[in-house]
C-alpha cells in the first residue's frame, strides 16, 4: 500500500500530477477517494452549500490541516491504496505527523514532485536560493498566474525562501525534524 506525498510551489502542478499519478493506479479510482489536500476544506466545509468555490481563510488554515489529517487517518485505518497528500510539503516537519501514521499502518511512503515543464525549471533554481533570487522572484510572479487558488507572489516567495531541497526530503529526515515554535 503506497502513501505518497506530493510537493511543490503552490501553482507547480501537483494537484495535476497527484491526478495522473492516481490513473497509473486504475482508470476507475475516485480522486475524492484517494487525494487528500488541506485545500479540500476550503471547497467542502467552509461554504457546502457550494462546494466548487474555493473559500480561502487564512484564520482556519490550521483547522483545515487537522481536517485533512483526520481524513488521512481514517483512509489509512480503511486501507486505502493509493493514497495521495496534495499539500506542498516544503518544511520537513510538515510531513512528520502523516509519514508517521503511514508508518504505523504500514504504507510505503514516498514524496512526488510536479511534473510541469515549469516545475523542473524552478526547482533548478530552488537548490541556490540566494544566487537566484532575481529568477525566483519572476518565477514567483508566474506561479501566481498558474495557481488556481489565487496565492499572492509574497506568498509564493515565502514558500520558495523555506524549500527544503529534494534529496533532503527523505523519510529519515522527516522523522528527525522538529515543528518549530511558531507552529505548536
């Protein structure tokens, strides 16, 4: 059984590719079903009497992570395969709590990237942040045009300032990794 968790930039692709990578696994699998994304909150809870608006709150972006949470705990209890965690994953600790609950059930765990042309080029520059501040920032600017819940680019370079690089994205490290202060 595969937990996978998807990162990226918002407005990288990963929710495109968290799709394409659910079809490798059956034609017939239900994303509702298999795809899992703190964004979810923000269609189905926050307003249901319309679910295809995206309703954005900064002020309940913490509730809307525990939601999530709970719903990946309860596929991972029902044995749900695959199941895919569409967030953006950019700091070690924010993985911690969900590579810990796949442990627990036994999944296997593994982390996917975008798979979008503009990903890989992003991601290049994402290994020397401070050398390519310059690219990054008219990168940002793009992503906030590719990005489907109107992520403002101030938003965008904070998640690009704290990218934690791909190969040291690993189990191991997550499992190391403390959730600061500010985020208890």
């Amino acid at each position: 059984m595969d937990l996978i968790l998807m990162r990226g930039i918002p407005g990288s692709g990963k929710s495109f590719t968290a799709r394409n990578i659910l079809k490798t696994y059956g034609e017939n699998l239900e994303p509702k079903n298999h795809i899992f994304a703190a964004d979810d909150f923000f269609y189905r809870m926050v307003n249901p009497d319309h679910p295809e608006e995206y309703n954005f709150r900064p002020n309940l972006l913490k509730e809307a992570h525990k939601w999530n949470y709970l719903r990946i705990q309860d596929a991972l209890i029902n044995k749900v395969d695959p199941i895919i965690v569409d967030n953006t994953h950019k700091s070690l600790w924010e993985s911690k709590d969900v590579v810990l609950l796949g442990i627990a059930h036994s999944y296997d765990i593994r982390f996917e990237y975008p798979t979008s042309p503009w990903w890989n080029e992003i991601e290049e520059y994402l290994t020397n942040f401070r050398q390519n501040k310059n690219e990054l920032r008219e990168l940002a600017r793009l992503l906030t045009e590719k990005t489907t819940h109107n992520i403002p680019e101030h938003v965008i370079w904070r998640f690009m300032a704290s990218w934690v690089p791909r190969e040291e994205y690993t189990v191991e490290n997550v499992l190391e990794s403390e959730k600061p202060n500010w985020a208890k």
